[in-house]
C-alpha cells in the first residue's frame, strides 16, 4: 500500500524512514532508503549509490564513477577525482586526493599521508620515520633504527643499514691484476 501524501519519481520505490527522517521524492532512477537516526535523505547523483551514514556523518553526492563511504571518528568524507578509490582513514586522520595511477593506504598514528609522484609506491615507515617522495624509478622502503630516508637518483635502489654500520659510499675499490700484490 503506498503512503498518502508523497508522490515519487519515475522508477523509484518509497520506502518508511525511521524515527526523525523527512521523506523526499528521488529522481529519476533513485532508490529511497531507510536512513539512520539523525540523518537526512538527500537525492544522489548519476550513477551513486545512497549508503546509511553513520553517527554524525555527512551524505555527500560523489563525482560519477565513484563510491561513498562510511568515513571513521572524525574524518571529513571528500570526492575523489576520476578513478580514484575512497577508503577509510584511521582516527584523526584526513582524506586526500592522490594524483592518477596513485594508491591512498592508511598510515599508521602520527604519520601523515603524502601524494606519491607517478609510478611510485607509498609505503608505512617506522616509528619516528620521514615519509618522502622518490624520484623516477626509486622504491621507497623502511629504514632501520636511526636511518635517514634519502631520495635515489634514477635506477639506485635505498638499503637499510644495520645497526652501528657506516655508509660507504665514499670507499672506493681498485681492482689489480691477477697474481701481483700491492706492497
């Protein structure tokens, strides 16, 4: 039986909100649903989905091609760019658009979240870590207990050091023919 009082658009189904919820008309092609406490029904654009956000979260309409999500404790839900992936960021940390062909990966406490140039990979560092970004062709790894990160040049590839271990950039190796000696 349909409620009295509400007329939808073509294609979409009415459903009861809960306690609190105002009931609107979607538009062509939009599915209504039931929202939690405290929140507003708001009319998606095309191609989104509407989700149930949780407490104290804000329904945004998302680029086309993109998902919304549930973002955690006090995080801001922003729109990602085209082809880009919104994931959920740890307690206090916020959301950034990365540039294309770049991943978002979710730090861990105290880090914070860089855009990595193309064709670079974001990793986590260790506790007390500098997260940078590597040039063309450069990895980007953990160092160890007081290592310094430093960006490569084109094809170097970043070691860590062990423990009370010197770098030996600086030394370099002469190679003498076979079967002499130096005195």
């Amino acid at each position: 039986m349909e409620p009295l009082g509400v007329t939808p658009g073509p294609g979409a189904r009415l459903v009861t909100p809960g306690p609190g919820a105002r009931q609107v008309t979607p538009g062509p092609g939009a599915r209504h649903v039931k929202p939690g406490p405290g929140a507003r029904l708001v009319t998606p654009g095309p191609g989104a989905r509407q989700v149930t956000p949780g407490p104290g979260a804000r329904l945004v309409t998302p680029d086309p091609g993109a998902r919304l999500v549930t973002p955690g404790p006090g995080a801001r839900q922003v729109t990602p760019g085209p082809g880009a992936r919104h994931v959920k960021p740890g307690p206090g940390v916020r959301l950034v658009t990365p540039g294309p062909g770049a991943r978002l990966v979710t730090p861990d406490p105290g880090t914070r979240l860089v855009t990595p140039d193309p064709g670079a990979r974001l990793v986590t560092p260790g506790p007390g870590a500098r997260q940078v970004t590597p040039g063309p062709g450069a990895r980007q790894v953990t160092p160890g207990p007081g290592a310094r990160l430093v960006t490569p040049g084109p094809g170097a590839r970043l070691v860590t050091p062990g423990p009370g271990a010197r770098p030996m950039e600086h030394l370099v190796l002469t190679p003498y023919p076979c079967g002499t000696t130096k005195n």
